[in-house]
C-alpha cells in the first residue's frame, strides 16, 4: 500500500514538474496560459517572448521554478514574474528586438537575434552593452543602420538633454498593424495615447526606424560572422586571451573614430535626424548636412556650388 502511495506521488510530481514545461511552451495567445502580450505576439511561444532561447532554458528560470513549487501560482503570476525579470535587465533594448523580430523573415528566437546583434562592427550595441554606437566607419550595411540609430539617439539627447530622457533605458509603448494583406508595420502612436513626452516618442520613431531597415536586409544564412564578436569572443578579449578559431575582424585597428570635430547641432526630422558639426557643416532645408566651407544651400533645398544655385 505504501508502494502504491509512494508511486501515485511520484506521478503526481512529475505531472506538476510538467507545468514549467506548459507554461513555457504555450503560445502568448493561450486563453489559459497566455493573455499577457500585445496581439502581434499572439502565436508566438511563452518562452521566446520572455526572451529565453528554448523551453529548457525557460523551465530552468527561477520564475518558472517558483511556479512549479507553488500550486497556487497561476498563469498570471508567472508571467508578472517573469516581465519583472526582464525590466531589471532592460525593457527598452527588448523593444528594439521585439520591433526587429516581428518585421523580419528569420528562424532565430529573440535570445539568438539579441546575441548576434550585440558586439556587432563597430557600432551594433559594442562591448555587450545595450547602446547602439561607436567609433570609426561602418564596416557594411547592418553596422551603417546602428550608426544611423546611434545618431538618431544622440539628437534625442541633445534636443532633450538626459535629464529628461535616457536613450538607452527609458520607455515608450509601440504596436505592430498589418495593412491586411500582411505586411507589418510599427506604430508610435501608442506613446503618444498614454501621455508620454514626446522625447519617447521620437525615441520610439527612432528604433522603429532601425528595424524596418534591418529588416529589409537580413537574411539569417548570410549573417556575417566575420564582423561578430560572440560573448564567447568578448569574454576571451576582456582576458587578454583572444585567439578565435577563425578570423575575426580587428575592432581595435578598425573602430577608430576622427580625433577633431565634435556634432553640436542635428539636422533633418525624426527617425531621420543625424547630428553635425557646425564649425565645417550645416543644414539645408532642415533635410540635408553639406560641407559649408564648399557648397551652399540653395532656394528649395538643394546642395551646390556657390555660384551654381
């Protein structure tokens, strides 16, 4: 009889081991184990929105540990949990995957997309930070766009100043729409509706700028290694014992950026705003940055010569 109850527990155990498993494996949209996402996250797994690379790597969370121990956890409180866990390791670099990802064609969960966009050229979120920018050129079109959205960070701050917005962890609200013939697009608007400044919102125009064009150009089989510097890579540099296995791409010798100049004004409107230096720069038209000391802005918003207009 012992045998007997012994045997019923250990089922019964291993049944609710299985909830960890469920919960992660369910779709956001799940009437039971869903509900807590935005609608263009409906068919996607618990797990990789949660940003986990697999279920195991879910299960394995101490959130979801926590909900299996406790059988009055539902749903719900697993998924304030694990939203908790990830606004302590930032929300804001998310919603550039999370636009990213839901406008590209790719097979990559949101935890591969975050490894292989960080440490990327020379300025696609560098050091394992979650700040696009660096020095230096861009080494080919993927680190052209985080240049572009560094830049675009960068006018954000000096219109606003930091004190008003932080660029790199702040919030905004933003919502995929399809024009129903299933393209998808991203709109700000919801930054708007809740009230937030309108530094977040030009913040949000900035990222969903990003991964429109992102998504225009990935290809996941044509991702180029040479120029990503792996978390492996990166603890291997931060020893001083960087040998790869394959050849990498010098990011020292490489990321070197001009020493004189220094943008003090930006130009152009948002997602399109880039900053310039006034001493040999200016802007034309508030669209154009041209090299005053060469060329002159013409009636209408052209670039010549002087004498040319």
């Amino acid at each position: 009889m012992k045998l007997q109850i012994a045997s019923l527990a250990a089922v019964s155990a291993v049944a609710f081991a299985d909830r960890a498993a469920d919960i992660c494996n369910a779709t956001c949209g799940d009437v039971e184990t869903g509900g807590f996402c935005e609608e263009h996250e409906s068919t996607e797994n618990n797990y990789s929105k949660a940003g986990f690379e697999d279920a195991e790597e879910c299960a394995a969370n101490p959130c979801s540990i926590a909900y299996n121990n406790n059988e009055s956890w539902d749903a719900a409180k697993w998924h304030t949990c694990e939203e908790g866990s990830r606004d302590l390791e930032n929300r804001k670099y998310n919603h550039i995957l999370k636009m990213s990802k839901a406008l590209m064609t790719t097979d990559l969960s949101l935890k591969q997309l975050h490894r292989r966009m960080q440490n990327y050229g020379c300025h696609c979120f560098p050091g394992q930070t979650r700040s696009a920018g660096g020095h230096g050129p861009a080494v080919d079109a993927q680190d052209s766009l985080c240049r572009d959205l560094s830049r675009c960070h960068r006018c954000i701050t000096m219109q606003y100043g930091s004190d008003q917005i932080d660029v790199n962890f702040d919030k905004y609200r933003f919502k995929i729409v399809s024009d129903g013939s299933g393209n998808k697009d991203i709109s700000c608007q919801k930054t708007s509706d809740r009230g937030f400044h309108q530094a977040n919102r030009d913040l949000c125009e900035c990222d969903a700028h990003f991964a429109r064009e992102i998504a225009k150009i990935w290809v996941d089989a044509e991702f180029n290694d040479f120029y990503w510097l792996n978390p492996g890579t990166m603890r291997k540099k931060s020893k001083g014992k960087l040998v790869p296995d394959v050849p990498k791409f010098d990011i020292d010798a490489t990321c070197v950026g001009k020493e004189s100049g220094k943008a003090d004004q930006c130009c152009g409107t948002y997602p399109l705003r880039h900053p310039y230096d006034s001493n040999d720069k200016a802007c034309c038209n508030n669209e154009t940055i041209y090299n005053s000391v060469i060329n002159v802005c013409c009636p209408g918003g052209t670039v010549a010569e002087p004498g040319s207009c």
